[in-house]
C-alpha cells in the first residue's frame, strides 16, 4: 500500500503548488461546459419545480401566476384519487421491484454455472434491455391481445381457459395491473441480472473451494460466501431499481393508458394528465414533490435498516 | 405444431432428461473432487429446467413479435393463432411505412439521438476528467448530483422544464429536445466517463509530463487514446437512450413532422384493428434493430463502467 502511493507523494505537492492557482482555473473551464447545462436544465427546473408546487401555475392562462402557500398540498391530501394512484404505484413498484431481484438473482447465479445454452441466455438478456420501453410495451400488447394473442392460444392449448375465450388481460379490472406487473419484470430482470452477474465474477472462487473443503452445502456457500460479497452490489440495484419503477410511465402508457377504470394508473401517469391534459401544472408539481418524499423515505427506512443489518453481522 | 410444442417446452417439467446428462462429463473435467451421485444428477436436471424456463420466459414474448410481424392479415384474423406464420409476407412492412410516416420518424430520432450523443460527450469528458483527477467539494457535490438526479419523477422536472423552454421558444423544437436530451444524458456518461479516466493510470500521465509533455500534449497524446473505447461505448449508449426515448418527446414536440419513432410509433395503437397487428409489429420491430445492433456491440464495456463507477466513488 505505502509502496504503491510512495511515487506519487514527492511529485504532486511539488508540481502542485507551483501550479495550483492556474491548474484550478483549468479545471474551472473543463467543468464549466457541462456544469452550466446541468445547473439550467436541471438544478434549475428541480427549484422550480419545487417553487411552482407552491403556486397555482396553469397552463395557457393569462392572469399571473399567484403564490397560494400551502393550498395545492391540503387539496392533494383530499385527493382520494391521487391516493389511490399512489396506492396502485407502491404496488406496482414493490411488485415489480420485489420479483425482478429474485428471479434476477435465479438467473444470474444460472448464468455463473458452467451450463450448456448459457450463451443464449445472456443474449437474451441483452435484448429487453436494449429495446425502446414503447416497443416492449407494443410487444406485450401483442401477446395479450384478446384473439390474435398466444397467452391466450397457449391457455387454450394447455386445457386452462376455464374463462372463456377472448380473455382481454389488460382491460379486466381484476387482471390489468398483474398484467403490466408482469411486463415490468420482464423488461427490468436483464439489467439486474447482468449487474448481479458482475458482482459474482468478482467473489473470489479461493472462497468458494475453501467453503467447499469443508463441506458445506450448496445453500450454505450461497448465505456465507456469496451474498455477503454480493450484498453491496444487491442493495444498490433494489433501490434504484424500486425508483425507477415507481418512476416508469412510458410502459404502462403504451399497455393501458390508465385503464380499465384507472386500475394501472401509475402516479406517473396521473400528474402527466395533470399537467399536460388539464394544465393544472402548480397541482401536477406538487403531486410530484409528494412522490420525491415519499420515495426519499422509504428509501432512507431501507438503506439504512440494512445498513444496520451489515453492522449487527 | 412443432414450434407449438416447444412452447410447452417453456414448462420446466417437460425438460428432456438427457440434457443434463449429456452435459455432465464436461463438468466433471472442470473439477475433479465431484462424482456424478444420483443427486448430483437430480441437481444438474433442475438446473437446466430452471435455465429452459428462464429462456423460456425471455424469449417468448420476443418470437411473438417476430411471427406477428411477418403473418398476413387472414392468418392475423385467425381464431388459432399459430407460432410460424404459415404464408409469410413482407407486406407488414410495406404497410407500415404506408400508414405512419415512419421515414421521417427514423430521421427525428437518429438526428436527436446522434446530435445529442455527440454533444453530452462533448461536455461530459472533460468534466468527468476533472471529477476523476481532482478532489475536492466541487467534484463531490457533482458526483452526489449524478446520483440524487437519478431519483427525480420526471414529472417534477418536466413542468418547469417545459415552462423554460417555452420562454426560449424552444417547445415543438427539434433544438428543444436535444437540449433536453444532452442534459438528460449527462449523469450516466459522467458517471460513466468518471469510472474509465480513472482506469488510466495517472502515474502514466505523469511519466509524460516528466518527459517534457506539455498538458494539453498529455491528454491528447497519452490519456484520450486510452479513453477511447469508453468515450466511444458511452456515446453509443447515450444514443440508444435517446433513441428509445418517449417521455419527453411526448412532451415536447407537438407537430406530426417533428414527432421521434417511439411516439409515432403509439399512433399505430389508436384504432388498433386485428388486421393492423402486423403493420405494427413490423414496425415495432425495425425500431428495435438499431438499439439492438449498438447494445450488443457495447454491451460488456456498459456493465463494466457501470461497476468501476460504482465502486470507486
């Protein structure tokens, strides 16, 4: 460790102090071209947003927009239908974010054995990734479809149309949303799994044999050798896997748009219409300032409830 | 009927034994200390059934989009929807590009994608350099930046973001949303960006310097050859990102010229017919292929920054 970082010692405070004042202003100008992009149209509009759930900003109005301190937030606590969409989102993201880990994780420690068709299966993992969400969501829509779908054909095959033909999965009330949830996993697992894929390459096999000498079981080598070296990595891809769930809309706008009778209508979904339907954009803000925080805690309630899990090891 | 069977196939019971017979040998050579007991057998046989239901699952909606897309309208209309079109045809694809200006939509997307690429490559290197090389409260806000940014709703970001444009009359522009693109993309190549500078060793940096190379000669000369593959893989992923984008380009361009592939592409889904399934998933399908083709060819170098830029921030 000293040897490695001894080299470098001697030549940086050296060479850095004589330049520092200069070295800091080109540093200054290669930030600057990329800082002032993020500062406007990102930084910028995040304040602004936060300023515009304050207010009652509507879309094409002539009056000026008027500061109404706390009104939109007591008239969203009433929403019940925004609550409801609140509601149809947590399970949307915990019943997509939940499956897609474990089923990631299945795959992924099926990909780190020496099988046969291995190949395939990565190439396969490849594709929901790399498709635009509106091709998966048009693909789904495909296979759901009531007549020319083969879920359908395929039930009929297997003797389990018990309901009839035509089933139309994504217009029942009872069917939509598991529907959609199911697509959410399909088009979410592959990144996670390429991730989880990563994190096993990197447990050392030393490890593994070792555990193995001393005979213990394939379960065992799993909960003492490879999850505490793949926790880390597991934690990481289940939040920002739970945010960008709970975040998604592009899918469930192609598969149903909200429907049958606001079953699949994501929070998402819910201010889009908000605001670019109704034009109601200081309200739309300040449904999505509600998401920011509720998100934010539960996440904080997660990461740091398994961070003590780490330290109670 | 074959192809139907091997549907069924996709169940892990129906799993041909000798498929993990066949197999075993190979595994014995990899590690000697194992035997074939019976219940290794039975283990390799689950594991193979769990691999065939996984592929099953991945690539079955994707074969159906396929056979749809080249299936002629009757057997589309037909009550038995079989896996292999029996008369395949073309004419999808002809109709497709008949009903929806899909040309012109290719060339939307490719001009946002590839402009805003280049561009949030542009910007990003050199910051990504400063935040790699340099430490201090600036680097650190903005890599904290990158991370928190990935949590917003985009609805938050959306309305502010439309109501700045608008001020710039930059709403319904092309201009407008590369802007947005360009910002949007920026996290994940910074991130990205950060994670392959700091691959290149700085003791080689230094080596140059000592050998009379000015800084701009350095970077030129010694670092930006090194980064080349990852500036390359990090361009092509913020291509494909931006080509598959919906979200905001559903937002922001309202002329029908001006419309990218994937909104475009939700036209075909307003009176949706049998007899337009195929048009639709023929088009579905050619606007997979270009994100398809670029993923796979950088796909180990995305998981690979991914990771480095994880775990050495």
């Amino acid at each position: 460790m000293t040897l490695a970082t001894a080299p470098r010692r001697p030549t940086a405070p050296v060479a850095g102090r004589a330049t520092r004042p200069r070295r800091d202003l080109g540093a200054w100008f290669l930030v600057l071209p990329a800082l002032l992009p993020i500062l406007v149209l990102s930084v910028g509009p995040l304040l602004y947003g936060i300023g515009l759930s304050f207010t009652d900003a509507q879309s094409g109005r002539t009056q000026a927009t008027r500061f109404v301190g706390l009104l939109n937030f007591s008239d969203l606590f009433q929403d019940s239908l925004f609550w409801d969409s609140f509601r149809i989102g947590l399970i949307w993201a915990f019943g997509v974010t939940v499956p897609q880990f474990l089923l990631a994780l299945g795959l992924a420690l099926l990909l780190h054995l020496d099988l046969r068709l291995r190949w395939l299966a990565r190439a396969l993992a490849i594709i929901p990734w790399a498709m635009p969400e509106v091709v998966v969501g048009i693909m789904w829509r495909l296979v759901y479809h009531p007549d020319a779908g083969i879920l359908n054909e395929t039930l009929r095959d297997l003797g389990l149309s018990g309901t009839g033909d035509g089933r139309d999965w994504l217009s029942g009330l009872a069917t939509a949303l598991p529907a959609v949830i199911v697509v959410g996993v399909w088009a979410g697992m592959p990144q996670t799994t390429v991730t989880l894929l990563a994190g096993l390459q990197n447990v050392p096999i030393e490890l593994h044999e070792a555990a193995s000498m001393d005979g213990a079981g394939a379960w065992r080598r799993f909960r003492t050798v490879t999850w505490p070296a793949l926790r880390p990595i597991a934690l990481a891809v289940t939040a920002l896997n739970f945010i960008w769930n709970f975040n998604s809309f592009a899918l469930v706008f192609v598969l149903t748009d909200g429907g049958p009778g606001g079953r699949t209508r994501l929070p998402m979904l819910f201010a889009y219409e908000e605001a670019f339907r109704y034009g109601q954009f200081g309200y739309a803000a300040t449904m999505g300032l509600a998401m920011v925080a509720v998100i934010s805690v539960l996440l904080a309630l997660y990461l740091v409830g398994r961070l003590k899990g780490d330290d109670d090891r | 009927m074959n192809a139907t069977e091997r549907a069924d196939g996709s169940h892990p019971r129906s799993v041909p034994p000798g498929a993990a017979d066949v197999r075993t040998p190979r595994r014995r050579k990899g590690s000697p200390r194992r035997h074939l007991t019976p219940r290794r057998t039975a283990t390799r046989t689950g594991q193979y059934a769990a691999l065939l239901g996984y592929l099953a699952f991945l690539a079955f909606p994707l074969l159906w989009l396929l056979s749809t897309a080249f299936k002629p309208p009757r057997e589309l209309g037909s009550l038995h929807p079989t896996w292999i079109p029996e008369a395949p045809t073309l004419d999808n694809f002809r109709q497709a590009f008949a009903q929806q200006p899909l040309a012109a939509a290719a060339g939307n997307s490719l001009l946002a994608a590839a402009v805003s690429a280049l561009l949030a490559i542009l910007l990003a290197t050199p910051m990504a350099y400063v935040l790699a090389r340099v430490r201090n409260r600036l680097s650190r806000a903005a890599t904290g930046w990158v991370v928190i940014s990935q949590a917003f709703p985009l609805v938050l970001v959306i309305i502010p973001l439309f109501l700045i444009l608008k001020g710039l009359h930059l709403v319904d522009s092309r201009i407008g949303l590369i802007m947005v693109y360009v910002v949007w993309s920026l996290p994940f190549a910074l991130w990205m960006l950060t994670g392959y500078v700091r691959a290149v060793p700085r003791e080689l940096e230094e080596a140059a310097a000592m050998d009379g190379a000015g800084r701009l000669r350095t970077l030129v000369s010694v670092t930006a050859p090194l980064l080349a593959p990852g500036i390359v893989a990090t361009a092509l992923f913020a291509f494909i990102t931006a080509w598959n984008e919906f979200f905001f380009a559903l937002v922001l361009l309202k002329s029908p010229e001006k419309q990218t592939l994937p909104v475009v592409l939700t036209h075909f889904l307003g009176a949706e017919g049998v007899a337009d399934l195929g048009p639709l998933a023929a088009s579905a399908l050619l606007a997979t292929l270009p994100s398809l083709l670029l993923f796979a060819v950088i796909q180990r170098r995305i998981t690979g920054g991914m990771l480095a830029g994880a775990v050495k921030s």
